[in-house]
C-alpha cells in the first residue's frame, strides 16, 4: 500500500467515525426526578435497634419508578462510640421508558 491510499484509508475511516451512531438514543434534555426516602427505627433493647429504610426514585418526568431500594439493618452498641451493623440492601433499577 503506498502513502497515498493509506492516507485515504486514514482519512475515510476517521470521517466514518465521526458519524454519531443511530441504534443509540439521545439522552432528554430534562428530566425532572422525586427521590423518597422513609427509615423506621425500632429499639431492642438499651443496646440494640432494627432499623427499616427504603428509597423510591421516580423518573422520567415523575412518571415511572425507575430505582427502588429496600433493606433491614441491626445496629449493636458495642462501646460508646463503636457500633457494629449487620445490613441487608436490595436495589432495582430500570432503564429509562421505552429502552
């Protein structure tokens, strides 16, 4: 190959890279989100508490939950300052409508 069909070859495939791909969709330019939150907490005893959270975002204009987050954690008190947490998460997300 000589310098010039390389140079071709170079430039014919940095103007096909340059074309924005069609199979993706353009990200919207707003989209207004309510991210909720509630947390329970419930003492066991001096030393001990259960605490229940969950999260709830909506999405797409406030339109579909498209991230939910629930879970159950027990805190222990070991020392004034020193606590020790056992915590179990879950989380679902969704992609956005129509994707």
């Amino acid at each position: 190959m000589n310098p010039s069909q390389l140079l071709i070859s170079i430039t014919t495939v940095l103007v096909c890279a340059g074309f924005p791909i069609l199979g993706q969709s353009q990200v919207p330019k707003t989209d207004n989100q309510s991210w909720n939150d509630v947390q329970f907490t419930i003492p066991l005893d001096k030393r001990t508490e259960v605490v229940f959270h969950g999260t709830l975002r909506l999405g797409d204009n406030m339109t579909d939950p498209v991230d939910e987050r629930w879970g159950i954690r027990f805190n222990s008190t070991i020392e004034k300052h020193v606590i020790l947490q056992t915590l179990y998460f879950h989380r679902e997300a969704k992609p956005r409508r129509g994707h």
